[in-house]
C-alpha cells in the first residue's frame, strides 16, 4: 500500500503504508519477545 501510494502520488495512502508497517514491526516484536517480558516481570516481582 505504501509503494502503490507513493508511485500514484497519493501521500496519504503512503503514509498509512508506512504506519502500517511499523505497527506490524512493534507487534512482531512483542510477540516474539513476550517470553522474556513476563520473566522479567516475574523475575521482579519475586524480588518483593
């Protein structure tokens, strides 16, 4: 969507291609890091 909106002229829609992208980006690194984040959380928390 990004690359067919910047080639058509339309910024807009390059624009949400771009957003759309870095959001994806953000979920898959969540997701993929989610294991270390709750040990971590788990980790402090035994720390009380």
């Amino acid at each position: 969507m990004g690359a067919f909106g910047h080639y058509s002229g339309n910024f807009q829609q390059s624009y949400n291609g771009r957003k759309g992208v870095m959001v994806a980006g953000l979920a898959a690194l969540l997701t993929g890091g989610a294991s270390q984040i709750v040990r971590f959380f788990v980790g402090q928390g035994s720390q009380f």
